[in-house]
C-alpha cells in the first residue's frame, strides 16, 4: 500500500515534463489530480482498517494523509518549471 504512493509520487515529476514535450498545457492538472484521488481513497482504507482502535492508529492515518499532500503540493509548485523545460526540449529538437 505505502510502496505504490512511493511509485506514484517518484513519477509525478516526469508527467509535466512529458505533457511539455506533447505541447499539451491543458492537460497539467491531470496527473496531481489522479495522485490526490489515489492518497484520498488510501487513507480511507487506511482508516477503515484502523476501525474503533485507538487515537495512534488515527493519528498515524492523519500523518500519512498531510505527509503524502504536502509532498504533492511540492510536486504541483514545480509542474510549471518542469513543463517549461519539456516545451524548450520541444523547441529545441523540433524546430519550426
């Protein structure tokens, strides 16, 4: 379960790059959106796995939860930058 947002969020910064290549700047907001769909519905199977239990396992819920947005916040502030590089590598090797 923690192995995939592993996988998911070590990707994430390639998207921006590829849409840049592809030219496709209305598709930017796609992937952090299906990475945000993915940690909201983990940490409700989180949640629902913890059950009546005790306030630790609901804190430990609550800190993967913000750990996994705030590093998806991360990758969201650098999406633009990291388009404009994928559009100059664009420029460069597709010339007009």
């Amino acid at each position: 379960m923690f192995h995939l947002t592993r996988r998911i969020m070590a990707g994430l910064p390639m998207a921006p790059v590829l849409l840049g290549l592809g030219d496709q700047p209305g598709l930017l907001a796609v992937p952090p959106a299906l990475t945000a769909l993915v940690v909201l519905l983990r940490d409700r199977q989180i949640r629902r796995r913890v059950g009546l239990a005790a306030w630790p396992s609901d804190g430990f819920a609550r800190h993967v939860l913000v750990d996994d947005l705030a590093k998806l916040l991360g990758h969201s502030l650098l999406a633009l930058p990291l388009f404009l590089i994928g559009h100059a590598l664009r420029a460069t090797l597709l010339p007009v």
